[in-house]
C-alpha cells in the first residue's frame, strides 16, 4: 500500500531526528545553552535558526532533551485543552498550581509560568579576585544562593568591562552542569551581568561560577547552594 503524504512526512521526520540523536555526541556538554533556554526553543510555535537552535540540533544529548521537553509541552497543551472544554477559570487556576505549567501569551505562544517562576538573587562579585584554573580564591566569605530558578544579577568584580559574558555552573568534581550566556551593563557604578539560572536540580553544596568575555581565560568563583 502506498504511504500517504502524512505517513511519509512522519517517516522521514523519524529518520532526520534520529539521524541528530546519534550523530553528535557531546558528552562533555561544550556550549549547551542549558535547560531553561532549551526549554524556550522547545516552546516556540515556529523554528527560529538562532544560535541555541543551531546548537540543538547538531548536539545529539540537547536534542533528546529538546524532544522530551516538547512532548512534555504537548501534552500539558492537551490537558490544558481539556479543561478549557471542561470550562470553569477556577479549574484553570487549580490546574496551574497543581501542574506546574499553563499557558498563556496573547500571541498564543506557550509559556512556562508555574515550575519556573525565576525568583530575583544577587550574586556580589565585587571585591573577588577569582582565579583562573584550580589556583585558591581571594575571598573572604562564599556567596550563598538558593537551589532554585533564579533571575540572577551578578556584580562583576571591580573593574570589569560593561559587554558580553559567558557564564558556567561547575561542580565540586569539576563538571560542567550548565552554561549561558548574557551582556553586562554598568549600573550605579557597578558592572551587573544578568544569568538567569535554574538551579532547582543542583544538590546542595559548594559550586563554581565561571566568568569569562570573549575569548579571555574562564575565572572561577566559589558559590555555595543551600
């Protein structure tokens, strides 16, 4: 039997996916956009062939967690759908508290509100030296943050250029855990860099926060999680 055009688009499409699972091994996680922003690309009604969708797709572990973030976002869409029909606002309300996800956007792009509601947190950097490799820091006290999705601000040391900065959660065994990206701007004086961080899945414990511009050296900074 002749396939139709639905049943060969979907062979094709199971063949192209698979061909990225297993073509790009990346298993020291080089320049990983982390999971927030893979869960912002998985969320898109359309491609957008920006740097993270580039990265996805010829990073074989990115791509299998942007396929599992998808079909997560699918399926709330379709218990969301469900409610609707249902109809009432208070169960659409219940079923954000108690699902951890809902929808909304006036252009009708899904938006993840419950689980990763990123909380404001400020990491002061401003009187650290940092080190470059595994050399001891200079700092009087370890920043401690909370294990959750954070809105991070960070206060670069005194000195550093306004621009932009790369940014990578290493722990105590000197893993990657997650990478990001942003720019720096001077504010009251103060050189700020916004990474927005979930740490919700990190344990508790002393982490590293890597810094670097451009293509300078990475400097590491101690931050412990509670």
């Amino acid at each position: 039997m002749d396939e139709t055009p639905e049943q060969k688009y979907n062979r094709l499409a199971a063949a192209v996916q698979q061909t990225i699972l297993s073509s790009f091994p990346n298993p020291e996680r080089v320049g990983c956009p982390g999971d927030v922003r893979l869960r912002e690309v998985a969320a898109r009604r359309a491609i957008v062939e920006d740097d993270d969708w580039q990265h996805i797709t010829h990073c074989s572990p990115c791509y299998a967690e942007f396929l599992g973030a998808k079909e997560e976002i699918r399926q709330i869409g379709r218990r969301e759908r469900t409610l609707r029909l249902i109809g009432g606002v208070s169960l659409l309300v219940l079923f954000a508290a108690i699902g951890g996800y809902r929808y909304w956007s006036e252009s009708g792009v899904p938006r993840e509100v419950a689980s990763l509601a990123f909380e404001p947190a400020t990491l002061n950097l401003r009187d650290s030296s940092g080190t470059r490799g595994d050399g001891k820091v200079f700092q009087e006290e370890i920043p401690v943050l909370p294990r959750r999705p954070l809105e991070l601000t960070i206060i670069l040391p005194f000195g550093s250029e306004p621009g932009g900065y790369q940014f990578e959660w290493i722990d105590a065994r000197g893993q990657v855990l997650m990478t990001g990206s942003g720019s720096a701007s001077i504010r009251n004086g103060d050189t700020s860099l916004e990474a927005r961080s979930n740490t919700s899945a990190f344990g508790p414990g002393d982490y590293k926060i890597g810094l670097r511009q451009g293509s300078f050296a990475w400097v590491l900074y101690p931050v412990r999680l509670r």
